[in-house]
C-alpha cells in the first residue's frame, strides 16, 4: 500500500488526457476480499434488467443488464429510454462512503452496468444529458473482470486507453464529457463477468410521481 493508502503505485493526480478534460485513474482501492465480497453481493441483490435503447425509432434490448439508484426516485434518460431510482442496499452506500470520502465530492445516485463477458461491451458515447449537469464529476468503479477503457476526442479522434483492474477506481471531471467519448470495447477474450458502478450527481432533481 502506497503513501496515499490506494493498493498500487497508481498516481491519482496524473490526468489521462492530454487536454479538454480531466481523468484520474487511482488503481485498485479495494483489496481483493473486499473487492470479491462486493462483487458477489451486487450479482445476486441488485434488481438487475436488460437495459434498453431507442436507435432509428427502434427499441434494442442488450445483453448488458442495468441498474438505477439514488437518494430520491431520481428519473435519468439517455438513449431514448426513462430509468427511476431504486433504494441504495447497504453495500453501495458502503462503497458510495468510502469513494465520497477520497474524492471529497458527494454523489446521489449510481448507474449500475453488468456485462457477463467480453462478448457485451458498450459503443462510443459522452455522459453529457442535462440531468448530470455541466462538467460534471463521475466516478466509476470496476468490480470483476479487467477490461479495456477507451477514450476518443471529439475532433481530434486522438485516443487514449487503460485496463481498469479488479475493485478499481476511474473519475472523469472538468469537461472531459463535452471533448471526449468513452466506449468498453468488447473482447471476445474475456469470458469472466464485470460489474461496473458510475456514481453521478443528478442536478436536474425530476422526480417521478
């Protein structure tokens, strides 16, 4: 353990991108039980569904399941379709803590991933719809299987990729949404599950009724 308490010589301060946005990649922050627990305890209590999208005015339904939490029933659209937030279990919130507390940032709601294998992956896109805000924090966590994470300018095309590892910790902040995609390329390699957690700050608080 290293002198800023993180598992591995990863230094968070180093931003990613070499302009337009600001990413931090602070390695493993959870030791492997606790990485392990996590990951055991999410696949079998989150109320997992196959996410949904409207592409051309047709409605894809994907491999990749999904999950929506938050402080309040928070209502969150991207890619034409509406989630609203369920309850936090106990363990998000023990991992919402902990990362809040590093960060020092408060979230109050969580995108939840779920990709079985290398086989799902998720296409080129931006966190940018107005319910998260204008240069808005995100911070992601990995649990399970290591993946590839890529990141393209929007100009430029210029990219910029890492391997995020096993209880890891990724934050994207500044304007990184509004210069830049993201995408989890598939890899046909990997046969093992990964469960993804974006934690957000919803500041267009729409409630369903």
């Amino acid at each position: 353990m290293n002198q800023s308490g993180l598992l591995f010589d990863y230094d968070p301060t180093e931003n990613l991108l070499p302009k337009g946005g600001q990413v931090f990649y602070y390695g493993s922050i959870f030791n492997f039980k606790d990485s392990h627990y996590y990951f055991s305890n999410l696949m079998q209590t989150v109320p997992w569904r196959n996410d949904e999208a409207v592409i051309y005015d047709k409605r894809i339904i994907t491999d990749r399941k999904v999950a929506w939490v938050g402080d309040k029933n928070y209502s969150y659209t991207y890619s034409g379709t509406t989630k609203h937030a369920t309850v936090w279990t106990s363990e998000l919130l023990d991992i919402k803590n902990k990362i809040e507390a590093l960060l020092e940032t408060k979230f109050n709601s969580c995108l939840l991933n779920l990709y079985h294998s290398g086989s799902e992956g998720m296409a080129w896109h931006s966190d940018d719809e107005m319910s998260l805000g204008h240069n808005t924090t995100i911070a992601s966590v990995s649990l399970g299987a290591p993946r590839k994470f890529s990141f393209k300018h929007k100009i430029t095309k210029e990219t910029v990729s890492l391997t995020l590892e096993h209880g890891s910790l990724l934050v994207m902040k500044g304007e990184t949404q509004t210069y830049w995609q993201h995408s989890l390329p598939k890899a046909t390699r990997v046969e093992q599950p990964r469960i993804n957690l974006t934690f957000r700050t919803i500041v267009t608080q729409i409630t369903s009724k």
